[in-house]
C-alpha cells in the first residue's frame, strides 16, 4: 500500500525535514518511504547501465543503493525524519 506525502518535519528536531514521494507499507516489512526518479537523461540507457549509475552489489550479491551517490543521504535522511523501516528507491 502507498499513499502521497509532503514534507515531513522531524517530530524531535523541527529543524530537519524530508519529503518522500510517498509513504509505503505492508504487513512483512512495516512502514517505509518511497523515492522515485525518472531521468529523463537516461532514458536511453538499459536497466544495467542505470543500475551502475546508483547501486552497488552487498556481501550478498544484493543490490543497494551506493553510498557514494548523492540520493544515499537523501534516503537516509528520509527514514531518520519519517522513522520508517526501509525505503524504496525506484529509477
């Protein structure tokens, strides 16, 4: 499930906010935010070529976002201000 958001403001720390581009949930995972870009630079790359621009593989051959990569903190910055679980970062 997903619904929209806004900007969030930290219920602690009034002077930090995030806006996700929505909210998500189910009953496995809890709550997470939700980031989605559509670049339109890319948009004649292949699905592998953007998956080098933004994720790195884990020690378990999963892929994550890089922490390299200019929206890693955006997303951090999003699960610490809406207190979600998990994000999903969606190219």
């Amino acid at each position: 499930m997903a619904r929209s958001s806004g900007l969030v403001i930290h219920i602690t720390l009034p002077e930090i906010g995030a806006s996700p581009d929505g909210i998500i949930s189910c009953e496995c995972c809890g709550v997470g935010s939700l980031e989605i870009k559509c670049p339109y630079t890319m948009i004649d790359l292949s699905r592998t070529d953007i998956e080098k621009l933004f994720l790195v593989r884990d020690c378990n051959g999963g892929l994550t976002l890089d922490r390299r990569h200019e929206h890693y903190y955006q997303v951090q910055c999003q699960l610490f201000v809406c207190d979600t679980n998990y994000a999903e970062f969606v190219v």
